[in-house]
C-alpha cells in the first residue's frame, strides 16, 4: 500500500507547474522546444531531492571519455555491483540529476553502484547510448568484475536502455549479467501502443515528449530495432528481469506472440505511486523485516536472482488486465 510520502511525492510532481505559478497542469512537447531548457528543468527538479543520505561516499571515474561515479557506503565493497542506467527520454540525464536516486538505492540495499552518462540525442542520436553502454560493461570487465557479480539497472528511458544493453550483450557474446531491473522502461521508441492515447491523461510526461525524443534518438532508424526498442527483440537466453510498472504509466503491452505462442512478462502490481516514490519515499514500499506478498526486496537480494519476473510461456490474464 503506496504510504502517504508516496502520495504526496506524486501529487507534488502532477501539480509542479503550479510552483512556476503555470496554469497548464504539463507542457506540450514539440520539435521546437528547447532541449536545453528541459534538461536545466531537469537538474533543478533534482536539486530539490539532491542530498545525499548520510554515509554515502561518491567517487568520480572517467571511463575512456565517459563520465561515471562509484556510489557505495563507506564501509562498502566493490565485490557486487549494481550498473545504474539513467533516465531522460535519452535527451537528458547527468550523474548529477540522479545521483541522489541512486546514493538511496545503495544505501538500502548495501550494493554499491555504478552511474555513468551516455550521449545523449539529438547531439548523438543511436547508437550512441548502446555503445557507450556496452563499452562501460566492457571496461567493468576488463576492471576485474565478473558477471555473475554484476546487475543492470534502470528507470524509464535508463530501463529501456538496460534491457536493450542485455540483448546488445547477448548478441556481442559477452557474458551477461546476473540480474536486471527495469522500473517504468520506455521498450517501444515506436509508439505504436493504444496505451500511448489511453494512459495520455494520467500520465506524467510531457505532452507529445515521447514522439519528439524517439525522433531525437532514432534519428532516421528504425524505431523497432531490438537495441533501440527492446519490445521487438528475441527475449531468449536472457537473465532473470524484474520490470515495475505504475498503473498510470504509458507502457506498452509486454505481451508478445512466437510461434503461436504467447510469451508474458508479468509485473508486480505495487501501486501507483510506488515505482514513482520509492527512492525518496522508503515507507511507499514494504519495510525490512515485513514479508514481501509480491515481490522480494528490490535490491537487497538483487545478485541472488531472487526476482519476481520470469519469462513464462503461457497466458496470464492477471498480466493482460494490468497491462490494458
């Protein structure tokens, strides 16, 4: 049960245009509206949630060119690690506007993480961010780190993302890692879902943002390619996923049809606000100590592939019902 933290949470982000003293509850996105002034939009938002917890230790590394940071306790341990993958519509996003979400993440689950910053559209379009991806999963590599000791992690944009570096991985033969997490991920850059118009009202992008950034980031691709819309790939040979979705997100279907077959993935349907609130808002989710009844801790056990998604070859109504 989403707590009243959570509530207020998202209640402050569908009525942010109030403290603009704007009438319009979101703005319409078009090609002529300014990247760098939502970007900016972007940092400031951050700045308002920006402190760090207290024991949180953040180390700057330069990865051949891109920007990262190590975030970890300070008694903590680079033997696992989690690989966080921002969001932004891939035309925004910096370490520094999701640090604070990620210095929250490590300091509740004790696993330190790895932030770092792909190129963003419209200045590099794909396959920029998949490569910069796959070339920072690579050095972690070659720095010593094994796989099995790893996970992917990310939100919107950042979750489409990590689960189109898992099929660039499988694809390069490199060895994947043990676990992924995907919280509200962007899979279909094409926006070809009903849910696209039927979730419009409730959602809280930018009016019309999505088909202005894929545009950005496609360039002039095909939108359904696997490494840039996760929706259209071979979902084989894959590690265990958890995928969190609020009630209220645009999210295409997850549903596809192989052979006759269906093949879901089923989320676990934590609440509206949940997803949205839980890096600022740990009461929005269940406490230590209390059973989990749908899903393991997010985190905590995320290395142990204690994860409630499974690829399943079978129908799930609960999964079409949530998903419509």
């Amino acid at each position: 049960m989403p707590s009243i933290q959570a509530h207020m949470f998202r209640f402050v982000l569908e009525h942010r245009h109030l403290l603009r003293f704007q009438h319009k509850r979101r703005a319409v996105f078009d090609f002529n509206t300014s990247i760098p002034d939502f970007r900016e939009d972007c940092e400031k938002g951050a700045r308002l949630f920006g402190k760090l917890p207290e024991g949180i230790d953040v180390t700057p590394v330069d990865i051949n060119g891109i920007p990262a940071e190590w975030i970890q306790t300070s008694l903590g341990k680079r033997d696992k690690l989690i690989v966080y993958v921002h969001g932004g519509g891939y035309v925004s996003g910096s370490c520094s506007d999701h640090r604070a979400i990620v210095a929250r993440i490590v300091k509740s689950s004790g696993v330190t993480a790895l932030l770092f910053e792909y190129r963003l559209a419209p200045e590099h379009p794909y396959p920029a961010a998949i490569d910069d991806a796959v070339a920072v999963y690579r050095w972690l590599l070659g720095q010593g780190f094994s796989a099995s000791d790893m996970m992917v992690a990310g939100e919107s944009a950042g979750g489409g993302l990590a689960l189109a570096l898992l099929l660039a991985l499988r694809d390069l033969g490199i060895a994947l890692p043990a676990a992924a997490v995907a919280i509200s991920p962007w899979t279909d850059l094409a926006c070809t879902s009903a849910s696209y118009r039927t979730k419009n009202a409730v959602s809280l992008a930018p009016l019309n943002s999505w088909t202005v950034f894929s545009k950005y980031y496609t360039g002039d691709m095909d939108p359904r390619l696997p490494w840039i819309s996760p929706l259209y790939g071979e979902l084989h040979d894959l590690p265990p996923l958890l995928i969190n979705a609020m009630n209220s997100l645009t999210m295409p279907s997850l549903l596809r049809r192989r052979r006759g077959r269906p093949v879901s993935m089923s989320p676990c349907a934590l609440g509206s606000a949940w997803c949205t609130a839980i890096p600022f808002c740990p009461p929005s989710s269940p406490k230590r100590g209390r059973p989990w009844t749908r899903s393991p801790p997010l985190f905590g056990s995320i290395l142990s592939k204690e994860v409630c998604l499974r690829r399943r070859h079978k129908d799930d109504s609960r999964t079409q019902e949530y998903l419509s």
